[in-house]
C-alpha cells in the first residue's frame, strides 16, 4: 500500500507540471479525475475537519486547512502539497475556513485560544498575501465575553459589485457552550471588512429565533455566506426551525425577516456508525457566472428523512433571491438504505455548474466509506454521481473526525478535500478534477 501511494505521488508531481498543457486522465463523463493525492505529511495522524479554495488570479496555486490549526498550500494546480502550522497571539482553535478575495489575497478564519483572554472568546481571521506560505497575525472578530464564539464561516465578494472584495463573516454565539439552562441560549451574528480583514465591523444579529446552548439540533448553527450578482449577502442556517434564511441587500449592514425554508427531518445532529459525531448543517452558495442560472440561490444540506438508516444529501434553490423555495433535489442516486454524509458544495463561477462532495457508503454493507463526486449542469434540476476516491476506508466511532470536508471549483477545475481514518490514524487527501464534459462547449459561452 505504502509502495503504491509513493508511485501514485511520483506519478502526480509529473502531472502537476503537464496539467496545463496535454496532460490526458482517463475520463468518465467528460471527468479527468486524478486519484488520491496526499496532502498532509505522513508522520502527522490527527489532522481533519478541512477546507480549501483557488486562487481566482493564479489556478495553479490551492490553498487547504484542517484542524486544529494546520494549513497546505499547492504550487502547482493541486498535486504535491507544503504543510505548516498557523500560529496568532489570538490562538489558533480549528473550525478552519479559507477564502480568497478577488485580488488573490487568502483569509484564514477560526477560533479563537488567545494569550490572553479566554478560550472561544472570538473569531479570528489570518491574512497572507503569498499564497499561504506567511501568515499575519490577525485581527479578532465579535469579543463579547464572558459569550463564546463559534463555528464561523467566510465569504469574500468576488463579483463587481460597489461591495468588490468586502469580507464576511458569519458564526454562532453561545451564551454557554453546552450549557443545558434554558436561560443560555444562542444567536446566529454577522460581521463584515471593507480593508481586507484589518478590521471588521460591530457584529449584527442575523436570527430572529434563538436556540439553545447544547449544540444540538436546537442549537442555531451552520450559517454559511454566500454573494449574489449584485452583492447580495446570502445566508441559511439550521435550527429549531429547521433550515432558516436570510439575506442583506446592503452590504451586510442590515438584514430582514428570516425565511423559513425546509424542514430538518430528524434535526441536524446525525448519528452515523463509525461517525464520532455528524452534522447535516446546510451550505448556501449562489451562480454569479453568465450561465442561464445566473442569480440563483442553493441551500444544500443533509438529513435523514427517510430513517436513522439512511442519510441522504439535499438541495433546494431560489430564482428570486430567496423570497420563494423550490422543490427538494436528491443529491445522491444510489438506491435508498444508505448512509451519505458531510457533504459540501461549490458552484463553478465560470461555468455555473454545481459540484458537491461527500462521504459514501453506498458500496459497503458496513462502515467502508469511500468519497464521491455529484455535478449538476442545470441548476440544481439533477445530479450525476461520480467515485473520486481510490480506497474505501473504515471509521471507527471513538476518534474525533472532524465537521466537515471541502471543495472548491473554477474555470471547470474542481478541488476536492477530506480526511480519511486508518486504523486510529487519520490523514488529508485531495482529488484534482478537469470538467471537460462534451456539454461545456456549450456552457463556456456564458463564462466570465
């Protein structure tokens, strides 16, 4: 096994330098999909909960996180990876989220352990300006002691709106972190930057219906922004009251009236065998390409409402700004009766095509998990399923997996990342993907 994974890197450090040219990859669909790649470093074992993100002025250049604090950045179109570790006198607690704006700058947010102060006392955001190799110190979002900050999350507007390159953040604030007193209860709060993260405004409160303290599925928690074409800020969370929306047409100064939008069967806190604990919490994304799907708005999340025995992700859109809800889209295609879990999603702003990434287990009778791949070339309307990982692998309940996994997607190159668990140890692994499907001629009439 460790012989092969040494030639699969050899073999993909030579791709990575021919990705840009005449590199050809067995393709399924129009997919080029490269295999697994490794992205941490084989010593470190406890690394998980990952996302990462392009570089909107060089492709080439991918930039990765996983808790508690490591960072990955890629050279080369994401085939061989460098590792450090993020360091900030405001600490560095995980919840890993990187973004970058649209003049290539790179934001790391995540909570907060500082020097001092107390633990979760904030959120805080990290800037590089070399494409993840050097970080600055940071700037702390949202101190309210003695409340606790968490589960933050980043958008940058990227369109050429009169907010271009604002930042934003959006997170849960608990009175007490896991605190049962009906008296403790938690908020959904947002904040943006209009300086590229040196300083970020008074934080707002976003929810209009708080929940509780337990970090469960009455706990208000997920809130994921996404940029309209105009620089709408959109935003959905879970809670109470299932999955709930809102939106801010001013920059994220004000917003309205929560809109609710689907129900969580089961809530949001999902038991999966092998799984330490699972989220369905949703992710919020919006098409400002020029494809026909211009302007609309995607909740994607996971639930199980067709029993504990079979978790399946979901997708519903708006073509009016979030005013009005569609119908719900099954994600997967496999048959009912099995387990599909943490997904997260990206929208191609190039193309409009929808990617969505999640764990697996439609091939197993029991905890084999593997990695899959869902596209959408009509807005949501479908999905096609694709198998992106090369070996299945078997979680085992007692170790902490982490939240979340990660994709990212532009100019039809797609960058998927997760953790895997081999025996106790776990590791990060991504998958380079060209969309070249005999379809997009068609489509790339509509690119920016």
């Amino acid at each position: 096994m460790k012989k092969k994974i040494l030639m699969i890197a050899v073999l993909f450090l030579f791709m990575g330098f021919m990705w840009g040219g005449n590199l050809k990859l067995p393709e399924i669909d129009g997919l080029s999909i490269s295999g697994d790649i490794l992205v941490s470093l084989p010593g470190n074992v406890r690394p998980e909960e990952v996302s990462i993100c392009i570089n909107p002025k060089d492709g080439t250049n991918i930039v990765a996180g996983s808790n508690l604090d490591y960072y990955y950045y890629s050279r080369d179109g994401g085939f061989t990876w460098r590792e450090g570790r993020l360091a900030s006198t405001l600490g560095v607690w995980g919840d890993p989220c990187l973004i970058f704006d649209a003049e290539g700058r790179l934001y790391y947010g995540h909570l907060s352990d500082p020097q001092e102060g107390d633990f979760l006392d904030r959120i805080v955001v990290q800037r590089s300006d070399d494409g993840g190799e050097t970080w600055n110190d940071g700037s702390g979002i949202g101190l309210n002691p003695p409340k606790d900050q968490d589960k933050e999350w980043l958008a940058a507007d990227l369109t050429d709106s009169i907010f271009r390159n604002s930042l934003y953040a959006a997170w849960t604030e608990f009175d007490l972190y896991g605190s049962s007193d009906p008296e403790d209860r938690t908020r959904i709060l947002f904040s943006y930057s209009r300086d590229s993260g040196s300083s970020w405004s008074k934080p707002v409160v976003v929810s209009d219906v708080t929940g509780n303290c337990i970090d469960s599925d009455d706990t208000v928690e997920g809130a994921v922004p996404a940029v309209g074409p105009e620089g709408e800020v959109y935003l959905s969370w879970a809670g109470p009251l299932g999955i709930v929306f809102d939106k801010s047409l001013d920059g994220g100064r004000t917003f309205g009236a929560d809109i609710p939008v689907a129900d969580l069967v089961q809530g949001w806190d999902l038991t999966i065998p092998g799984i330490y604990r699972c989220n369905g919490m949703p992710v919020t994304a919006c098409d400002v390409s020029r494809s026909p799907y211009r302007g609309h708005v995607y909740i994607m999340w996971s639930d199980q409402r067709q029993g504990a025995h079979d978790t399946d992700v979901f997708i519903i859109k708006s073509a009016d700004g979030g005013e009005t809800w569609g119908a719900i889209t099954r994600v997967n295609d496999d048959p009912p009766g099995r387990h599909q879990f943490f997904p997260w999603m990206a929208v191609d702003q190039t193309t409009g095509s929808i990617y969505v990434v999640f764990y697996d287990r439609r091939d197993s009778e029991d905890y084999a998990t593997e990695v899959y791949l869902a596209k959408s070339d009509d807005g949501g309307e479908s999905f096609k399923n694709y198998k992106i990982s090369d070996y299945p692998f078997r979680p085992v309940s007692g170790i902490f997996f982490g939240d979340y996994i990660g994709i990212d997607a532009r100019d039809r190159k797609i960058h998927a990342i997760w953790a895997r668990m081999d025996g106790i140890d776990l590791s990060i692994w991504t998958a380079v993907i060209l969309d070249n499907s005999p379809d997009f001629r068609r489509r790339n009439r509509y690119a920016r």
